[in-house]
C-alpha cells in the first residue's frame, strides 16, 4: 500500500498536519528518508513534504542572530553571503558535505534533525553555540542545539512540533575558524573525525579563547573543555597542543565500526587538534 504525501505551503498548515497524521514522516530535502524508506519493509507510510513551506526556506539576520530555516538547502547555505562572511566555520563544513547533488538536496534541518554523529554540520552549530528553533500548535521554543541531540539519532522533538530552523550569532570577525575531517577516501566520504575550532588569538600568538567539537568519536559531538583550558592563556604551539591532546584522547568515546577502529578514531582526534600549530602566526581572521 502507497501512503499519501501532503504538500502544506504554509508552517501552520504543516502544524495542522502534524498533529492529524502523527504517525507521517516529514522531510524536506529528503536525502535521508529516501534510505529509511528503503529500509522499511510493507506498506509505505504518509509523508509531510516541506518544500513549499516558505518561513523554512529563508536565510536572514536581525537584532544581530543569522536565521537559517530548516527547509534551506546546503548549496544555498553556501551561496549566502551571510553564511559565508558571517559563519565561516559552518561554510567550511558545508563545503565538505557530500557531493553536489547532496548539497543541492539536503538541508540544515534535516543534518539537525537527523543527529548523526558524523553529520557535519554538527560540531560548528556545537561551537558556534547555535540553537534550535521549534514550533507546535501550542507555540514555540529556541533550545541549544547540544541539548536538542540527546544521543544517536535522537532529539527532544516534542510531538506535534517541526523544526523551523537554526539561529546563530555570528562569531567576532578576529577569529580562526578550521574544520577538518578524516574519512576514508578525499571526497565524498563519510566522517572517520572531524575536528572544528574556533580561536581568538592575541597579537603574540597567545590565546584568548577557544571553542573545539568533535565529530564520529561519540554517541554525540563531543567537546572538551578541559582541553579547552589547557589551551587558554598560553601560546599556541606544539607543546601546548600535545598536552591538550591527551585530555581529548580521555574524553572522546568511539566505536569500532566497518570506516574505522575506536582505537584510530581516539588517535586522530588528538591528532587533528595539532593541526591548529598551523595558526601560530596567524594575525586576525583566516
């Protein structure tokens, strides 16, 4: 048996929906439904198809926070200057996502919504302290993103509510952002690791601040604040990043699996936060 899909061109129809077929699968982009719907086996299920839902589909700024509606595609993203100028880090990630035609189709809420460890989007929206936007028939809610993943693949999506889409403060414009990520061929892979940083450095190299995320080595991204620490107050170089190493290697839980071995997957992680030497010298923004 075929289900049905609903096309709502508005969130409050798409809300309306939601509650009178609880049991539908919403998408968007639809990059990861297409392999759940594979995987299901029998009578296919409703679908709620977001698409035409035009407040999912802005990307803005005001009162100083970026807007990025659940519906907006990565090559979009990727397109907007505000992203681009205002996000770095999180263009950075997205330049490494997939390949064409996924950037094209899948979208910022569905890397949120799907919670994926290895989603790339995830440790910049992590760093950037990024939130959530939520919306129901009985209002809305803004909640952290590092507290809407609560493991694997799930999220406090409450029923009746979609994802309307992300909000960020853009970072100060003296900043070094990197993100880098490990997979087993160059392109078009799946993360191993993937390390993102963002760093305030002072005219002598020392640092100021720093936020680091990481990905595929936990049931979620994992951070590190004492590796943090470690690194606040002195110089950026090779001892320093060596001995906040260590404290990642302690900190990040991976798994075995067919890309890679926990034991790999512990050592890179220190590993790709040595890469940051490379900013020593650095004088404002990369």
């Amino acid at each position: 048996m075929k289900g049905r899909v609903f096309l709502p061109t508005t969130l409050d129809a798409a809300l309306a929906l939601r509650v009178q077929y609880p049991e539908a699968l919403v998408y968007c982009g639809g990059t990861d439904l297409l392999v759940r719907l594979r995987q299901m086996p029998g009578a296919r299920p409703d679908l709620i198809c977001l698409e035409r839902v035009g407040e999912l589909l802005e990307v803005s700024e005001e009162a100083g926070r970026i807007f990025m509606g659940a519906g907006v595609t990565h090559a979009r993203l990727l397109d907007s200057p505000l992203v681009t100028q205002g996000l770095p880090l999180l263009a950075k990630a997205l330049d490494e996502l997939g390949s064409p035609p996924v950037r094209n189709m899948g979208t910022i809420g569905g890397n949120v919504a799907t919670a994926s460890p290895a989603g790339d989007c995830l440790p910049p929206l992590y760093c950037l302290d990024a939130s959530v936007l939520l919306a129901s028939q009985e209002g809305r809610r803004k909640m952290p993103v590092k507290q809407w993943i609560t493991g694997p693949g799930k999220t406090d999506l409450r029923p009746g509510e979609l994802i309307v889409g992300v909000e960020v403060i853009p970072p100060p414009g003296d900043e070094i952002h990197h993100f880098e990520k490990v997979g087993q061929r160059r392109a078009l892979a799946i993360s191993v690791v993937s390390l993102a940083a963002r760093m305030r450095l002072s005219s002598e190299g020392g640092v100021k601040a720093v936020r680091l995320a990481w990905g595929s080595v936990g049931p979620t991204v994992v951070t590190c604040p004492a590796a943090e620490q470690a690194l606040v107050g002195g110089p950026l170089c090779e001892e320093a990043l060596k001995k906040a190493a260590k404290s990642v290697r302690k900190a990040v839980r991976p798994i075995s699996d067919v890309r890679a071995s926990a034991d790999y997957r512990r050592q890179t992680a220190g590993n790709l936060l040595l890469r940051l030497a490379l900013y020593r010298q650095a004088r404002g923004p990369w």
